[in-house]
C-alpha cells in the first residue's frame, strides 16, 4: 500500500476512534440532561398537602433527590424524561439529604429522628443505618469518608467499611458541616452561631482531628444553616437563620467579607455540587412570616440572583447544566433562570 494511502487510512481510522470515544464519553458514561427532563418536573404536583424539605442535586450522575414533609425521597434521574423512583425514607420530615461522591448511594436524616440513612440511588435499597446522627451529612476530607452531624457533635464515617471512624463534640447542635479534600480541614457550625475548624490527618490506624479554632460571630441561637470551603481551601463560606452570608479566612477564622443577601430570614441554605454557588431561601421578613425570596449567590463573582417564592419555606438547588435554580414551592418546583 503507498504511504499516502496508509497515512489517509491511519488518520480515518484515529478520527474514528476519538469521534467513537467523544461520543461514548458524552453520551454513555456521562449522558446529558434529557432536553424534556425540567418540564416534565415542572408539570409534578405532590400528593395532598405534602411539601419540598430539601433537593440536592449531583453533577456527574445527574440526579436529583427531593425530600419530602412526609419522610419521602423522590429520586429523579435528569438523563431520563420521566422516570424516578420514590421511597419512604423516615417518618417525618425529610430535612438533609448528600450524596456519595460518585452519586451512587446518598445520605438522610430528620431532625426528629436520631438517625441517618444511607440508600443506594439506583434500587432505593436501604443500605446502612446510623445512630446518633441526626443532622446535616456532607461529604469528608477524603473520597470514603463523610461527616454526619449529631446534637453535641459530629460522626466521621467511611463509606467502604459503612461504619462510624471517630467523633468530636462542638459547641453546641450541629447544623452545618463542611471539609476541604485539599486542605483535610474540617468546619463545623452550630445552633449557637459557633464555628469550629478542625485539622484531619489520618496515620495508619489512627484518625486525629484537632481543633484549629473557633468563633463566636452571631449572637446565640443564630443558626449556622451552611457551610462551605473555597476550591482552594483557602476560604470559608458561612449562611446562618438571618441571611447574613460572610467569607472568613482560614485558618485563623478572620473575616474576609460579606457577601450579597437581602434576606432577613433564612430557611434553607445549600451550595452547589462542585460549583461555587450558594442556594438560600427565606422571606424579607425577620420573622419569617412574609415576602418570600430566593437568592442564588454566584461566589466567585459576589453576585446574588434574586427570585420571588410561593412560600415562606421554599427550598432552592442550583442546577448548573441547565443554567438554572430549582425552586421548590410547597406542591410544585419552577425553574429560576440565570440569563
């Protein structure tokens, strides 16, 4: 064969291979959100007087979980047009739900029940309970491990041994709870308006976490409703009960800045998987009563979006791919758009 011809096949033959393995990676292992998926959501009514607690939402898997005022957790897949899968998690309200890094498991607790739950995505089987854990779960400082809030403390616990590792008390209940995979560092908020960084190390057998430091910003009883480390680790990011949204330096806690909110109540705070967004949903109301909003609060830029709610407990979620936040009104999720 000339080797003008052979080179013409070899370069059809590589354009083949990657257009194939282009295609294989977009459209297989990391499918893309079905164009009908947020208007067939859209168009959902929950049954009765039931209501959105809680959504989180995972980037890679692209699914979203939605916790429920029964105790429900609906599991959608946003590749698919409609399917998805409910199931009764707890028996009451379903207030925090994460996912494992790789979307196929997730976490969830009530704070009227003492446990946390972990379920595998797919099937909705029941794999693990955790006692003495019911606050919020967030992903640890390394890929098996994640953090579990409890009234006087936090949980470490790994996901592959699906047992509890170690635990810290903190100031106060637990009410947010952050780490920084870079850094190993570990944030921990409480109902009291506390923060508390920890240092995660981890020596063969021994899993040592010390305390770095703590403050005392806001006046007791201001919870600490999220919290969430730069990309970096450099910085935190802290939401609490009245709206006020403020970076601190780390490790020495010291304030960096404020960041945009109008709220004046705040019901739900979450940051976004991966992305450096921050969802809070509140009223304009410090009491909480009127004038529902929702801001999405772009991180890097210092930006807020800001959005009319139906509800003076609607809760948000930052869907990247669609350029997007899912809010949840009692009955009914809409979409808020960033154009």
């Amino acid at each position: 064969m000339p080797l003008s011809r052979r080179a013409l096949l070899l370069s059809l033959l590589t354009l083949i291979v990657l257009c194939g393995g282009a295609l294989l990676w977009r459209f297989v292992l990391f499918p893309p959100i079905h164009p009908e998926f947020a208007q067939t959501l859209f168009k959902q009514r929950f049954a009765g007087e039931d209501r959105a607690m809680s959504m989180r939402f995972h980037q890679a898997s692209k699914r979203l979980l939605i916790g429920m005022e029964s105790g429900a957790v609906h599991i959608w897949d946003a590749t698919q047009r409609e399917p998805h899968r409910s199931l009764q998690a707890h028996q009451y309200r379903v207030e925090h739900l994460q996912f494992s890094h790789d979307g196929d498991s997730f976490f969830s607790n009530s704070g009227f029940e003492d446990v946390t739950r972990l379920w595998e995505s797919d099937s909705g089987k029941l794999l693990a309970t955790i006692a003495n854990a019911r606050g919020p779960a967030a992903q640890g400082p390394e890929e098996d491990l994640y953090l579990l809030g409890s009234d006087d403390g936090f949980l470490l616990y790994s996901l592959e041994q699906r047992r509890v590792l170690t635990g810290r008390e903190s100031s106060g209940s637990t009410t947010a709870l952050a780490a920084s995979p870079d850094t190993g560092m570990v944030a921990v908020g409480t109902a009291s308006g506390s923060i508390q960084l920890w240092q995660f190390s981890k020596r063969e057998d021994l899993i040592p976490l010390h305390l770095l430091g703590e403050i005392k910003p806001y006046e007791p009883g201001t919870w600490i409703l999220a919290l969430g480390f730069s990309q970096d680790g450099q910085h935190l990011i802290s939401a609490n009960r009245k709206g006020v949204v403020t970076e601190w330096n780390v490790p020495d806690l010291s304030k960096h800045r404020d960041l945009p909110s109008t709220l004046k109540w705040a019901h739900q705070a979450t940051f976004a998987d991966g992305m450096p967004w921050l969802s809070l949903a509140g009223t304009l109301d410090p009491r909480g009563t009127k004038e529902p909003k929702v801001e999405l609060i772009n991180l890097e830029k210092g930006e807020a979006l800001r959005f009319k709610a139906r509800s003076n407990y609607s809760v948000a979620e930052m869907i990247e791919p669609l350029s997007m936040g899912f809010i949840a009104h009692g009955r009914r999720i809409t979409g808020a758009t960033l154009d």
